[in-house]
C-alpha cells in the first residue's frame, strides 16, 4: 500500500476533530468537517495531491510550532514602544519624519537568530523585509498570530490602533499605535490588533518567506500559542 493510500485509510477513519487537529493540523480538520470549496473532503484531497502533501508538511510543523523553545522567550516588557521623530520641513518644503531610529547594538539583536528554531525550517529564512497593510477599517481586527523566529517593528502610518501583547507566561500588556508611535515585538509574543479609526500599518521584520510553503512563513495561530502557553503555566488552557 503507497503512502498516500495509507494516510487516505487513516484520514477516512479519523473519530473526531480533536485527532485530527493533533495529527495534521487545523487545515485537515476543515477540510475533514466541513469541506473546502463546497466539496467533497476526501474528493478534495484525492484531486489536489500536491496540495495536501504541502498542507501535511505544515502539518507536521505546526508540531514543533508547539514545542517548548531552547531558551526561554522574553516577557512582554520586552516589547517596546517606539516614537517617531519630526516632521521637520526639507528644502523642498515638504514633511521630513524619521520613523525609528536604532542603535547599532539594537540592530544586532534584532538580526539575531535562534538557530535551533533555524533548523526546524525547510530554508534559510534569515534575511530583512517590509511591508504595509493599507485600507484597514474601523473595528476590524487582525494579527492574532505569534512567530518563533521572527521580530518585527510595527507602525502606524495612518489612522489609531489597539495592539494586546500577550506572552508566553500569561502577561499582557496593551500599546496605542498611531503616524506617531510604533512598537518593537520580539518572537514568542502573541499580537493582536484592533483598529480605532481607520488606517494602514508598517511592518519590518527579520525574516524573509517563500510564498508557496507555510513551513517558512513562521506564523502561528492563537490556537497553538494557548498550547505552548499551557507548558509554561498549566492554568492556562491549550484549547484542545
């Protein structure tokens, strides 16, 4: 019997979503309850192999996404809130801001990586990106996610924002965003943000990704947080 033909046997005969969550991940268990695209699951999966194979590697992942780091992550009095600087009028008698500005030691520790975490991933992720998030409505909420590896520097470029930080060890702590204010968010901090009026948000982080495979994008739910949350104080509940 191929591999593929027996995972379809143990998937047919998963009792409960509960199984599958643990097994392959909370992308199968969708598919398993309700069906993707208004199919059928299991003919679903059988017309897009490739796909599930991907999707059961983020699986697996998602497994060491729930283990314990080597080094115990930071608090979130680690996270901190940035000030804009300016503006300031330019020979063009335009507006001059500077968003951050970082010392040369605060660089070095926001390109340090954990190479144990490095080595959990298919590729080298190491590397500098940015990106924006524009047209973001009122009351709208986003984030909801933590990262293993990556860092990142958060602003505001229009508009007012609520980011709750919560870490490992079940303190939280809230910071306002806004085109004045940005704030630094080290890896093992799950974030949240709910948006006051509306506006657009600035990331920098230090990872790169590739689009094509989950494994790299170093995302996780608040879901698999809660579960690493529950190893560190076991009042906590995994919601599983």
């Amino acid at each position: 019997m191929s591999f593929f033909q027996c995972f379809i046997q143990r998937f047919l005969i998963f009792p409960s979503e509960r199984v599958i969550r643990r097994k392959w991940g909370s992308w199968l268990a969708s598919i398993y309850l309700t069906g993707e695209q208004d199919q059928n699951p299991k003919i679903y999966i059988l017309k897009h192999y490739s796909t599930v194979m991907i999707k059961m590697a983020a699986g697996e992942e998602l497994q060491f996404a729930h283990k314990k780091p080597s080094c115990n992550p930071l608090t979130v009095e680690s996270v901190i809130e940035i000030e804009t600087k300016g503006p300031w009028k330019t020979k063009s008698d335009a507006e001059l801001r500077v968003l951050f500005a970082m010392p040369h030691a605060n660089l070095l520790e926001f390109l340090r990586y954990d190479e144990n975490e490095l080595g959990q991933l298919p590729e080298n992720i190491k590397g500098l990106r940015s990106y924006s998030v524009r047209g973001i409505r009122k009351g709208n909420k986003g984030g909801i996610e933590f990262h293993r590896i990556r860092k990142e520097l958060l602003f505001g470029l229009e508009g007012v924002f609520n980011i709750e930080c919560e870490d490992v060890y079940g303190n939280k702590k809230d910071f306002e965003l806004d085109s004045q204010r940005g704030i630094y968010i080290p890896s093992f901090v799950l974030h949240t943000y709910k948006t006051i009026e509306d506006g657009g948000l600035l990331v920098i982080a230090n990872t790169l990704f590739n689009p094509d495979d989950p494994r790299t994008h170093d995302s996780y739910s608040q879901e698999t947080f809660r579960w690493l949350q529950g190893q560190y104080n076991p009042k906590i509940s995994t919601g599983l």
